[in-house]
C-alpha cells in the first residue's frame, strides 16, 4: 500500500501532465480532473508506489480515460434508446389522439361538412379553392368550417 506521501510526491510530479493528456482526450476539463482523480484514488487503494513511474501514470490514465469515453458511449445510446422509446410512445398517442378526432370527423358531421373539413385542414386548400372544388359558395365553406369547429370543440377540449 502506498503511503500518503508517496502518493503526494508522485502527485506533484506527474498531476499537470496526466491532466493534459485526459483533457487532450476527453475535451471535457472536468472530466479529465475526475478521470487523474481516479487513478490517483486507485493508488491509494491497490498499488504500491515503489513501482509506480510517470510512464506507468500515463498509461494509467489513459486507459481510465478510454474507459470512461467506452461508459459514456453506452450510457448515450441508452439514453438514445430510452428516448426513441418515449418518442414512439408519443407518436402512438398522437395517433389514438388522431384517430379520435378522424371518428368524429366522420361520425358527428355531415359528409360535406367533412370533405370541407378535410380540404381546410388536412390538404391545406383556401376558402376560393374549396368552394371551386365542391361548387359551393365561400360563404357556405365559412358557414360548415363553423359548424365542424362547434361541433369538434368539445371533442378537442376533453382529449387535450
């Protein structure tokens, strides 16, 4: 077991250029403090510093460092994993919320009212472009958009 002033020696030495390596590596300060931190800490615990070098050191933290790169590589695509979860999760309610709406669309209004609903909303169409594709009036396009939007209103609001 190394004593507290082996460590302290070895410490003073060698700190500035362990740092540099790890921060070179890593491009996170921070990181690299912790990762020569580590090492540092495992000499404390497992090595005696009789053998222990500033090449010995290096190699130490470098490894510690590509270590910590190979843990930080899988937590990643963890998270990554665990987010495209959640996002299908999201999708999946989107469509229920989607197909809900669709329901009412085609159970609680008039098929006309429906085709101007889905020109307005779902293909984008303006008031002149409706009443030429239905041969109808704009004021009759303002008059069901009014209608829908009534009648879906409570619909949207009890879903969110």
């Amino acid at each position: 077991m190394a004593t507290k002033k082996d460590i302290e020696r070895l410490f003073k030495a060698n700190y500035a250029v362990m740092l540099r390596l790890a921060t070179a590596i890593l491009h996170d300060r921070d990181a690299a403090v912790d990762v020569v931190h580590e090492v540092f800490e495992s000499l404390l615990v497992s090595r005696s510093s009789a053998d222990v070098d500033s090449a010995y050191l290096l190699r130490a933290t470098r490894n510690r460092t590509l270590n910590y790169l190979r843990d930080l590589d899988v937590r990643e695509r963890v998270a990554s994993l665990y987010m495209l979860e959640a996002s299908e999760a999201d999708v999946d309610e989107r469509m229920s919320d989607c197909d809900r709406l669709a329901k009412a669309i085609a159970d609680r209004l008039t098929p006309q009212t429906a085709r101007v609903v889905r020109l307005r909303f779902f293909e984008g169409l303006r008031y002149a472009e409706i009443a030429g594709a239905l041969g109808i009036s704009e004021a009759a396009v303002y008059k069901h958009l009014r209608h829908a939007i009534e009648t879906l209103r409570p619909i949207i609001e009890d879903h969110g």
